[in-house]
C-alpha cells in the first residue's frame, strides 16, 4: 500500500480547488440552460408541450438525455465539493459524497425545496438516472474486488486471524440478538424473522475495506503493523460478510433456510469455479493481449462485459448483482504499471467521480429522517442498531485483540479502524432494501448508523494518539517523533510480527 504522494513544496495552497471549481462553474453553466429551457418546472398536466400533445419522440429522447447531463453534471459538482469539505475537516472525501446525497434528499434540501428534485434527481429522468445508479454500484464493486489481496489472509499470523474471527463473529451474534428487539420496527413486511436477523447481523459486522484504505493511509499508518493489520482483518471479514449475505437473501428468496441451501450452494461452486478456472484463463488472455498490443477501448470494453456477466449470473442465481462484480474484480491481476491495469484505474477514477455518486443522491433520495425523528418507538429502535454497531465491533476486536496479545491502545485501535463501515455497509444496506429484508425507516437509520460509525474513525484515532505525522517514524505517543533506524524499522515491520512471543 503506498502512501499519498505529498504536494510539492512551495505549492500554493489554492491550487488544490481549480479542478473542483471549474467542475462546479461548468454544472451552474449547464444547470443555468437548463433551467432557461424550463426544465426545472415541471409540465403542467404532464402534457410536455405547448399544444397540449405528447411531444414529439425526438423532442421527448433530447430532452431527456438533457436531463440526464445537467443532473449528472449537478451532483458531480455537489459530490466534489462535499468531498473537498470533508478532506478539510479531516474526513475520507467519500464521507462528503454520501452526505451530500443525504443533504439533497427530502430530509433536508428536497424537504424545504421540493423544486430542487428536478434539478438533481428529476422525475422524467429517473429510470434512466437509477440505472446509471446501479452500473456506478457494479463497477464500485468491481474495483473492490479487484483491490482485494487474497495472498494477504495467506501469509496473515494467527493473531490477525484471531482478530478477523473475532471483530466479524461477535458483532454478528450481537446484531442477530438484537434482532429481536428492532424486528417489530425494522424488518420488511412478510419477511420472516431468521431472514432478517441474518441480514441485521451482516450489516452490523461490516467493515468498509475501501473507505478503510484510505482512512489507513491519511492517518499515515500504511507502513505501520497497526495499519497492515487492520487491513488484513477488514479483508477477511468482507469474506466472511459477503457469505452471510448471500445467505440471507437467498433464505428470503426460498422462504427457509432448507430451501435456501441450494442456492447458497450453487452461488459457492459458481464463485470457487470462476476463482479457480477464470482467474488463469484471465492473467492468459491479459498476456495475450500485451503481447498482441490490444487497444485499451478493447480492453476497456472487455472488463465491462466481465464484470457484467458475471453480475447478471450471481442475480439469475438468486444472489445480488453485487456478489458477481466482486467476483470479477478479483479475476482481474491488479500489478500498477501494465496497460490493463491502466484501463481499470481509469474507469475506476471516472465511475468515482461520476456515476457512484448518482448512486449516493438515489440513496439520499429514500433517505427521510423526518420520517424517523417525530416516531418513538424507531428512535429507540435506532439506538439500539447503533450502540449495537459500535459497542460489538470495539468489543468484539479489542477484546480479542487484546487476548492475543496485544497492547490495550493497539487493540482498541484496531476496533476503531475496524468499525468504519461507509459505502460499503450502504451498498449491503441498499442489497437487503431492494430484497425485501428490511423497511424504509430500517435503512434510513442504519445509513446513518454507517455514516456516523466512520465519522468518529479518524477522531478516536487521534483522542487515541494512534495517527501518524507525514513522515514520522513512529504512532504518536504524546512525544518527539523517532527517527532511529530501529524506529523506522519497527514501522515497516509486518503485520504478523506483531504476534506475542
């Protein structure tokens, strides 16, 4: 994992928001002709034209392509500088993003100026936007799968492992116990119990592997064992996680968990097969294609079309989408420097900036709080998801971190690194929604449940004196940072030298 390359020095600082900037002035420019042709207004009566007919189909098509960009081009900009705000209050940018979209739903913008719907998420416009929604969701989990390092839990000590088991096992017993408590306010209607606590004890041991990295990275502990570590650990647990899941919604799927075994059954020999046949037949044909020069247009449209099938194989299945995208991510050999992970990183880059956070805004658009706030009986129901969330990932990794071996700081650090479960916990959320697995008001409190649990990351880190100065050789320790030879060699230290004698 390689650290964020530092600006160069004598920089100004007011150069790192043109780019943001100029994306925000171009979207007002589009947004400004958009509403100059009415586009902010709906039609009246829905007639869409002067004479009171339908519209002509090639009027209707530009128009609502139109829509589609100036909406594209107003949440990129809103998502950009949520994302620059957070950087500077010290937060992932992807926490600025998913706010954002909170901010643009009815809970809040959306609420006081329902006009503002139009702009950002507009009605004519919606099928098309919540598809571009779920491909920026598939490629998301597509570029997951193909950070993630299974040679990592190889070479993991058994501390590490003790530690996976521990922060993924009993948030999971906990969010299944406490099932029973928020089942009445929570589950969705005629979803049988076992299906949902499943789900709920998934959701509450999730960890965010992607929002994680760079949390371990601005914390300046990419190079130290408590950052390895931490992402050794979230990478099992996704294993582990993405398992319960796929159980869950195949249980809610047959209606019983003896009718479920096949599907779940037939979704672990798809995926051992596609790991075991397709990742060598995909390192073959990506030789064969430096070899034989293959354009990146080509190999561009060969990931989509990977990605993509095996989606819609994992939803034939009876699983979610999402369960095939990660599988094709981890097919793709991700070595910095080739061509075809050149292609990747570029799509990953324009999906990132474009098309996921469309799928922040359709998530903030269901997202109401008011909904949740003026009801008793879900804010109870909420604080009890969240004390549940929190309470069982510290728990469950500092105290078996500890138990290993551990130092008590260490240990409660990587609970805290641990409990971060942004986008990630969202995407699982927005899975059991579309299942069938839980309400609206469920998802709306657990979303802010995901939000607030990365949120306090970065500041528990600090109260904990854990973070990292650019540069420093050692975690903080309320001292002079050391720059011995032996500092700077515990620092690079691997994570499974960290187990006690």
């Amino acid at each position: 994992m390689k650290e964020l390359p530092s600006s160069p020095a004598g920089t100004p600082a007011w150069r790192g928001i043109v780019y943001p900037l100029l994306i925000s002035a171009a979207a007002v420019g589009v947004l400004v002709a958009a509403l100059g042709f009415g586009l902010g207004v709906p039609d009246p009566g829905g007639t869409g034209g002067a004479g009171g007919g339908p519209p002509a189909a090639g009027d209707h098509t530009g128009g609502t392509v139109l829509r589609v960009v100036a909406a594209l081009a107003a949440v990129a900009a809103v998502a950009t500088a949520g994302g620059l705000l957070a950087r500077k209050l010290g937060q992932p940018p992807v926490i600025g993003e998913i706010a954002t979209g909170l901010l643009l739903g009815p809970s809040f913008l959306a609420g006081v100026l329902p006009a503002s719907t139009e702009l950002f998420h507009p009605a004519a416009a919606k099928p098309l936007l919540g598809l571009l929604a779920q491909v920026g969701l598939i490629l998301f989990m597509f570029a997951v799968g193909s950070e993630f390092d299974a040679s990592q839990l190889r070479r993991s000590g058994r501390v590490v492992a003790a530690v996976s088991q521990g922060s993924m096992i009993i948030p999971f017993v906990l969010g299944v116990l406490s099932a029973a408590l928020v089942y009445r306010e929570f589950a969705a209607g005629g979803i049988g119990f076992v299906p949902f606590a499943i789900f709920l004890g998934t959701a509450m041991s999730i960890t965010a592997f992607p929002v994680l990295a760079r949390i371990v990275q601005e914390s300046g502990l990419a190079r130290h064992p408590l950052g390895t570590m931490a992402m050794t650990c979230a990478a099992a647990c996704d294993v582990i996680a993405w398992g319960a899941l796929a159980t869950a919604m195949a249980v809610a799927t047959a209606g019983s968990v003896w009718g479920a075994g096949g599907t779940v059954l037939l979704a672990a020999a798809f995926a051992a097969f596609v790991l075991v046949v397709g990742r060598p037949l995909v390192r073959a044909a990506d030789r064969w294609a430096d070899r034989a020069r293959v354009s990146s247009a080509a190999r561009l449209l060969a990931l989509l079309l990977l990605a993509f099938s095996l989606a819609r194989v994992t939803d034939l299945i009876g699983v979610h989408s999402i369960f095939g995208a990660f599988l094709a991510g981890m097919l793709v050999p991700h070595r910095p420097g080739t061509a075809l992970t050149t292609v990747q990183t570029r799509l990953d880059s324009v999906n990132r900036r474009l098309l996921l956070p469309m799928f922040f805004v359709s998530v903030g658009m269901t997202v109401d709080l008011t909904q949740v706030t003026g009801h008793a009986g879900l804010l109870l129901a909420g604080v009890v998801a969240v004390v549940t969330a929190v309470a069982g990932k510290l728990a469950g990794t500092a105290v078996t971190a500890r138990t290993a071996g551990l130092p008590w700081r260490t240990s409660l650090g990587l609970g805290v690194l641990l409990n971060a479960r942004g986008v990630t916990e969202i995407v699982v959320l927005r899975a059991g929604l579309d299942a069938g697995l839980i309400n609206q008001n469920a998802f709306t409190v657990l979303v802010v449940m995901a939000v607030l649990t990365t949120v306090m990351t970065g500041p528990a880190l600090q109260l904990l004196k854990l973070t990292r100065r650019p540069g420093a050789g050692t975690v903080h320790e309320g001292t002079a940072p050391s720059s011995t030879p032996a500092a700077e060699s515990a620092a690079a230290t691997p994570a499974k030298e960290m187990e006690p004698a």
